[in-house]
C-alpha cells in the first residue's frame, strides 16, 4: 500500500493540505500576500511571470519569518500591455477593493498586519491603499520597496541598470532561470531592447515602446543571478518586521 505523498504548493503558496488548525498554531500576527498579474512578457517568459516572481519571494519570506503566507493575487492593473494577446487587467478600484476586503478579512480572524508583496511595477494604487492603512485598524506595508531591489540588484551584480531594465530583462528572467527554469523558453539570449525614454508610456502603453514586449537586457541574466536576488530581498524583508506602526497623532516637541 501505498504512503499518501504531501500536495506540493503552486508556485509560493502554502502546502495545499494546510488546515485552519496549522494556521491556528502558528499564531502569527502578519500575513503576506503576493500580488502578480497576467500579462505578456515577450516570446520566452510567461504571461504569470510577475505572479511567479511574487510567489517566489513571499515564498522565501514565510521560509524565513513568522508570518501566514496568502495564495497570489493572480490579475491586476496591465493595461499599458494591452496590445499583446493574453493580457488581462482589473481597474485599479478593483485592486483597491480586493486587497481591502483581504485585510479587513484577515483582521477579523485575529491577523492585524498585511505585506503586500508586489511583483507588477504597473500596480501603483497599492501604494495608496498602504497609504490609507495608516489611519485604518490594519497595518499594511508594500514589498519590496526601491531600496531593496537596488541592495538585491548590486548583490546579484545585476548590471543593466534599473531603469532600462523594466520588463522580461535581467532581474525577471534571472529569477526564473533560478525558480522555475522550466517556464524560460528559447530566445531571451537574443531579445535584449532598450527604451530609456518612455515619457508617455501611461498614455501611450508598451505598444508605442516595444515590439517584441521586452524592455530589457535577458541575454544577461543567470540563475545565480535569481537566487541572489532572492536572497538579498529576504534579508531586506527584516526591516518590515514588526509592520511599521503610524506615528503618533501628538507631537511632544509642540
């Protein structure tokens, strides 16, 4: 007879056979949610490929720290992608709703601080929504933040700088040569393209910038480059612990 084998997780989720009783036990005060999208990301990386990468580092959190790691947000705001076949978006006020009833849910089972860790450049109103937690009963924070991609970059010797290095380039395709190799196809050695000027790109979309989708050197990414990446980004993810509380209403030097 044969021994049941564990359900392995997707992607960064938890083990699929996680009950309300191992979350119960763990008694932790922070949950993380990744946030992808579902977008094209040129010939050779998925339309997940933001939600892979996501998944990847919530996943090297949670192996890291004491928190309660949430399945991904799986479609966001990719409308600048439009033009290409098998992108889809939600407006932003969607997002906005979602990840609100997400900690509004969470605080009413016991959880009061939420990570939002985002792998999509295009969801800016999850700045707002952090914005707004500080005068809410739920602490939020958005991971990673500009300064720990440019720690996580010089670590990994990334050398396309970061600007340049905007879609399916170094750091995406080096994160998944790392994780999911399998999901890398054929050709990112030979699609590197640059765009430094994209001054109307919200207005325009990628379409106007990109043909082939890729604004990015590929050809220099590496698995090493993935895991150290990661790495740098779960060593950053300690200054996030505890959730940053708001500041004090009074000021006592007043």
């Amino acid at each position: 007879m044969s021994v049941p084998q564990p359900r392995m997780p997707a992607f960064g989720m938890l083990p699929l056979d996680t009950t309300t009783t191992d979350v119960g036990e763990r008694q932790v005060d922070t949950a993380v949610l990744p946030i992808g999208s579902f977008e094209q990301h040129g010939p050779f990386l998925p339309l997940m490929t933001d939600t892979v990468i996501a998944c990847a580092i919530a996943r090297e959190i949670a192996a890291a720290y004491p928190v309660h790691l949430l399945p991904p947000v799986t479609i966001s705001c990719s409308h600048e992608h439009a033009a290409w076949p098998g992108t889809v978006s939600i407006s932003a006020p969607t997002l906005y709703a979602i990840v609100r009833d997400i900690a509004e849910s969470l605080r009413r089972s016991g959880i009061d601080n939420l990570v939002l860790v985002n792998g999509h450049g295009g969801n800016y109103v999850l700045r707002n929504v952090v914005q707004e937690s500080s005068v809410s009963n739920t602490r939020m924070a958005l991971f990673p933040g500009s300064a720990d991609w440019a720690a996580a970059r010089e670590r990994a010797g990334v050398v396309t700088p970061s600007h340049s290095d905007m879609h399916a380039g170094e750091v995406e395709t080096s994160i998944l040569l790392h994780d999911h190799p399998e999901l890398v196809r054929a050709g990112y050695e030979t699609s590197d393209f640059l765009a430094d000027d994209r001054r109307h790109l919200l207005s325009l979309g990628m379409g106007a910038y990109t043909d082939s989708g890729v604004i990015g050197r590929p050809s220099r990414a590496s698995a090493e480059k993935g895991k150290q990446l990661l790495s740098a980004l779960v060593d950053s993810f300690a200054e996030y612990l505890p959730v940053p509380a708001p500041a004090e209403s009074g000021r006592s030097d007043r």
